[in-house]
C-alpha cells in the first residue's frame, strides 16, 4: 500500500466540485457501484478543476469519478445495452460513450444530460475525441470507422471501411487528420482522413486479434496487446521498438507517460507492471480483483494507475517510481 495527498471537494459555480482541503489516499483504492463487468476506463487531461476517470460497464451505466481517490461524481443515464467504451474531452466537460444497443451518446458531463445519441448498425466498442474536442471517432462491429462533426452533430459522418470488426480506434495526430484502429483480424489500419484512404496497415498478431491499443500522449508510440504478448510501436513507421511475451493471456495493457514503463491485465486476476529499459522484466504485481482483468491505463502524469474487471470493480494503484 502506498499514501498519496488528496482534498475534499466543494461545489462550485459551475457545478464541479472543486478542491479545498487536503488528507491522505491510501492505495489501493476499490471504486465500487457498477454491477457487472467493467469494460474500459480512461482519464481526462489534467484540468483547471483537476483530473477525472470515467469507466464503462455492462450494467448500462457509465461512471465518472475524480481520478486521485476514486470518488464518484456521477453516472451517465440512458443507454439500453452494454457499455463497451467511454472517454472524456480534453477539459473533461463533455462524455461519449459507446454501447451494445448500436449507438454512441454525447453527454453534458457535468450535469450529466445526454446531449446528442449517434445511431450506428451494430454494436460500438470504441468511442474517442479529437484532441481538440470537436469530432467523435467510432469504431464497432459493423466493420466502419466513422468521423462526426460535433459542431454539426446531424451531418452524415465520414466512414470508413476497417475490413474488420473493430476493438479499439484513436486519433494519431493533433490536427484530427489521421485515425487509427485495431482490429479482430489481428491488423492495425491507419488512415488519412483527406482522402480517405489507408496509408498503412500492420499485422500486429498473427493468432489472435487485437485486444488492446493506446496512444501515446504525443502521437509518437502505440502500444497494443494480444494473446500473451504485448507490442510497442513506432506509431508513424509503424516499426517495432518493444516485444514482450508475458506468462498470460493479457487483455489490457498501458504505456507509461514516460515510455519507460507498461502495465497488463488479463485472466490472471493479477495487475503487472513491466520496465522496459530493463528489456521488459516484471518489476511489480499486485492481486486484489476476484475476476478477470479488462481494461488498465496509466493517469497523465504516470503517478497512479487504474484498473477493471469482471468483478465490477474499478481499483487505483500507485505506480513504481
């Protein structure tokens, strides 16, 4: 266990809670309140107001939380089927999520209301905002990558063909002109949105599909994982910097902001952490869920760590030094 300096919270103006006074976290931290499977948990940016977490669940109802202690701020109401993907904007004021009952919401995510439902034909299991807040990628089974202008929310999306069922999609650039996907096939496609057309393709794992992909905070490395092994990518050249097999099958996995260090979750109940300047050797675990492990990422600053399951649980932990 691991002590970290948090605050309580007050209301302000806008409705956020704001920090005003300061006691200690002690980690690990379980963040309960879903009732199944958690499936995706992401960070916002850090903010003026602080950092947030949100998570997606099965049960329908995606979280958010402040990111230090874990504490729950509100649930997003109104999706009919399995939460597959949630994400926050860049000043964390808005929410979309990805869902079972084949479409994506915009939310308010500080009131909470649901601001814009985009219908798709299938289920969506990925759901990511330009780094600007200004388009919605989604990516499902359906096979399509879809762009929506999110000034103009009614507008027919950009599609795009991904040849395969998607598990993750992401934007590889600031300038919200290239996109990115993993697929079930095992491929990870990269497109130009301009002319739309794929400007390379990787067969990242020849038995088994893509089960995780990140991006980097500055669009330089990706990270991505499937079977027992976890890959690091050059995210422009696609070259391999990093292979790493590990003793289970993994179903998540999260570069550290400083590229030096990863963490991978999967059937083994158990959260791993990995030093890569020191060719990928193991130099933590801890055990704590009672389920399978679904989905992990580093916080922005690398400090913490979030983690969840099958067992419906969210835990923060600290991260090696």
């Amino acid at each position: 266990m691991s002590n970290n300096t948090n605050t309580e919270t007050s209301e302000n103006e806008t409705g956020m809670e704001k920090k005003v006074e300061t006691y200690e976290v002690t980690f690990p931290v379980v963040c309960p309140g879903h009732s199944r499977p958690v499936v995706d948990v992401r960070y916002s940016p850090v903010t003026e107001d602080g950092t947030f977490l949100i998570s997606a669940c099965h049960d329908k109802l995606p979280m958010v939380r402040w990111a230090d202690n874990g504490d729950w701020i509100g649930t997003l109401e109104g999706h009919k089927g399995a939460v597959w993907s949630a994400c926050l904007n860049h000043d964390a004021t808005r929410a979309a999520t990805g869902s079972a009952d084949f479409s994506a919401k915009l939310w308010n995510s500080i009131s909470g209301k649901e601001i814009h439902t985009f219908d798709h034909k299938h289920i969506v299991k990925s759901v990511e905002f330009s780094k600007d807040g200004t388009q919605l990628l989604t990516g499902g089974l359906d096979k399509t990558l879809r762009i929506f202008d999110l000034g103009n929310p009614d507008q027919t999306p950009i599609s795009l063909d991904a040849k395969d069922k998607i598990r993750r999609s992401s934007w590889l650039n600031s300038e919200n002109q290239i996109v990115i996907c993993a697929c079930e096939d095992g491929f990870i496609r990269k497109w130009d949105i301009r002319s739309q057309e794929i400007i390379s393709e990787l067969k990242a794992f020849e038995k088994s599909g893509v089960k995780d992909l990140e991006i980097s905070a500055h669009f330089q490395k990706l990270i991505c994982c499937g079977g027992n092994v976890v890959k690091i990518y050059n995210s422009d050249t696609f070259e391999l910097c990093n292979e790493i097999e590990v003793k289970n099958d993994i179903e998540a996995a999260s570069l550290h902001p400083s590229g030096k260090r990863f963490i991978a979750g999967g059937a083994d109940l158990w959260v791993h952490e990995y030093d890569l300047v020191d060719n990928g050797n193991e130099i933590a675990c801890h055990k704590g869920h009672h389920g399978p492990i679904f989905c992990m990422r580093y916080d922005p600053e690398g400090k913490t760590y979030a983690s969840g399951s099958e067992d419906g649980t969210i835990r923060l932990w600290s991260a090696t030094p």
